[in-house]
C-alpha cells in the first residue's frame, strides 16, 4: 500500500509530543508498504518553527524510511485567529502543493482531525486521485469548542458543525482514538464507518527497569502546560509537603501556563519543585525511568464524556511506574489495569494524600504496581497491536473500493 496522512500536527522523536502516525507509518513500513505524512513544522504547543525552510514553501525529508512533506505555515500564539490563520495556510497549501511533487498516486488517503480543515483538505485529495478517504476523528469538533464555552451559534462553530457533518458523509471509514467517540459521532454517521485505534506506545523505545528508592522521591509530569492540564494543583501539593525535603516534584514540558507556574513556584520559594523545558521525544525514556511516580492530571470537562488516549499515559504506562490517574474521563486504563491510583481531578488534599501513600510503600510493592501497568500496556496498547487493526483496516477499503 502507498499511504498519505495528512496531520497538520505530526511529530517525529526529535520534537516534543505524541508521535502517533510517525509510530505507525514506522511499523507499516516494516511491513512493506509506503507512507508519506504531510504535516506543518510549526509546533503546535512550543510555539516555534522546528524547520528552516529558507524562501520555500514546503520540504521534502525522509526520516527512518517515512516521507514527510514539511508545509511553511505562519506562527501564532494561544488559541486566536492566528491559529486559524495557521490552519487555514497549511489547508490550502496542501492542496497546492501535493499535485506538483511528482510523488506516486496514493492508494488511500487518511485526513486526520487535529483540525477539520485538514481533513477536508485530504478528502479533496483523495477525491482527485480517486482513492478511499480514511477521516481520522482525534478532537470531536466543534463539540470541543462548545464544551469550552463558545455558543454553539457563533458562526464559526455553525461552518465546523457543517464541516463535520459533511465529511462524516463523504468518509469511507471513520478512526478515532477516543474509544467512545461513536456516542457522539453516531449522530451523524452509521455504526459501520466507524471503528476504535487508540494511540499507544512503541515499547522498544520505552524499555522498564524496576525504580530503585533513592535519596528524591521524584513525582514527575510530563507534556503539555496549558489550561486543560491545570498543574496549579500540582504546585499546591508540592508546597503543602514543602515538609518532606526528599519528595521533589518535576513538571517538564511547554505551554501557555508554564510562565504563570513558573511564578507561583518563585513567589512561594518553592525548592522541592523543578520546571524544565520539554525533551525530545526520544529522551522521554529517561525522564520517566528517574521518576517514582507519575502524575496525569486534566481538569473535569464534558468533553472526556467520550473518552481518552492520551500519549503520554501511554508511555507512562510502558515506563512501569506507579501512576496517579486524575481525571473524570469516561475511560480509565489505570483502573484497567487493576494497578496505579485514581482520584479526583482538581483535589488537592486527595493528591497529597496519595503521594505520600506511595512514599510509604515498600520498593518490592511499587515494582509490582508498575509491572503490572507495563504488562497490560504491552497487551494492548502495543503500537505492533494497534498497527495490525489499522493495516487490516487500510487493506479492507482499498479492496472495497477497487471492487
């Protein structure tokens, strides 16, 4: 098979966040077919340009056998017009741009929903080359938007609500991540579009070692720092055991709320807290391997009604560590797991209370919390598992399609 994804938002290991469709092109690649991702270098929560394009448009690079097609997109900040802006420059661009590089016909053609635009872009595409068209539903938009507060009859939210509708129509197949998407999908599309691939985690990159108890008993957080992730809870509960000199808290990662952390902790002196600048994803590893709890937090919202897949669980999960789950979402693999603790978003006296619940555990009884929590990521949140339900897919509609 010959693949194009299209992800306004794709990473590779060298860049900091998710690397979901570089995972998977990655293992399709080993099974001998072709992959070209086309994606905007623009990082999405940096901030910055990870490309230097010089006066053109787009690059062309071949990273670990995978094509990608780097499209210039102007900067932005925050969630505003710019990003609009910025979504709507990589849209058309992609549509410009893909015909004249003389690449090989596609046979299907997956658009990926970091953004809409996007994934009408691809289905444009998809049509031209006459191919099937893959919708790949990653954020339920506009329902997200909704969910944060913008009226629903804002014209903006009316053109994606009729977006949405009409790109469900015209999608041969429907993936999302988000394992109860179809609650909301299925408004709009029959149950026989779509289907569930969770993100996951290339474990050969993630290898475990049982922690050791050593002189910091470190709780660690990693990724994204913005309003969704609410890490002043965090802060609260690193000053509150100010106390405990030998638990040290570390939040690595960027974000719109990094500079408003990184005051709190100068304002209150905290010492027992560390906010770095987010790693490579290939460094990630390290982090977590050092770390002897992890700490995933996001804030009760309408819109985890449908569920998470979150990367960095994922990878927290892969690493073996003892893991506080926090977050009302309709999913939880923690508990899944039948290992790590679950709390309440948003509490404070909850969150020091089983911090220093694990810090009374033995180093025998959080190694076997952690081992089970890599045992069920390796059975079934495995990029080799979730690759094999994506590549049955891709060959299915092809051959449906060419029937």
């Amino acid at each position: 098979m010959n693949i194009w994804i299209f992800n306004h938002h794709a990473l590779t290991p060298e860049m900091s966040g998710g690397t979901r469709h570089y995972d998977f092109a990655k293992e399709l690649i080993k099974r001998g077919h072709k992959v070209t991702i086309v994606a905007s270098s623009f990082h999405y929560s940096k901030y910055q340009e990870m490309r230097e394009y010089g006066g053109k448009e787009y690059l062309l690079e071949s990273i670990d056998g995978i094509d990608f097609v780097w499209i210039k997109t102007p900067a932005y900040f925050g969630n505003g017009i710019g990003r609009v802006k910025n979504m709507l420059s990589y849209t058309f661009k992609v549509i410009k741009i893909m015909p004249k590089l003389g690449l090989k016909k596609p046979d299907i053609v997956i658009g990926s929903s970091v953004h809409l635009f996007a994934v009408w872009a691809a289905m444009k595409l998809a049509q031209k080359y006459k191919t099937p068209f893959i919708m790949e539903v990653r954020d339920l938009w506009p329902q997200a938007l909704i969910d944060m507060g913008i009226s629903k009859w804002h014209p903006f939210i009316l053109l994606l609500g009729w977006l949405e509708r009409y790109l469900y129509k015209k999608a041969d197949k429907i993936i999302s991540n988000l394992p109860y998407a179809y609650d909301y999908i299925g408004q709009f599309a029959e149950r026989e579009k779509f289907i569930w691939i969770s993100n996951g985690v290339d474990l050969s990159n993630i290898k475990y070692t049982p922690k050791e108890r050593s002189e910091k008993f470190t709780v660690s957080y990693t990724g994204a720092i913005g309003v969704a992730n609410n890490l002043q809870i965090f802060l609260d509960a690193a000053k509150k055991l100010q106390g405990k000199k030998d638990i040290y808290f570390r939040i690595l990662g960027d974000g719109a709320e990094k500079e408003k952390l990184r005051k709190f902790t100068k304002e209150n002196n905290l010492q027992n807290v560390s906010i770095e600048n987010s790693v490579p994803k290939s460094e990630v590893s390290n982090i977590l391997e050092n770390s002897d709890v992890l700490y995933f937090n996001l804030k009760d919202s309408p819109t985890f009604n449908y569920g998470i897949s979150s990367n960095k669980l994922f990878d927290y999960m892969a690493s073996g560590r003892v893991i506080i789950f926090s977050t009302n979402a309709k999913n939880n693999p923690i508990k899944d797991a039948n290992a790590g603790y679950s709390i309440a978003p948003d509490d404070v006296e909850q969150l020091e209370k089983t911090i220093l619940e694990i810090y009374s555990l033995s180093e025998e009884e959080r190694i076997k919390i952690g081992e089970k929590i890599r045992a069920y990521a390796e059975e079934n949140y495995s990029i080799e598992i979730l690759t094999n339900k994506l590549e049955n897919l891709l060959k299915e509609e092809i051959k449906k399609f060419n029937a």
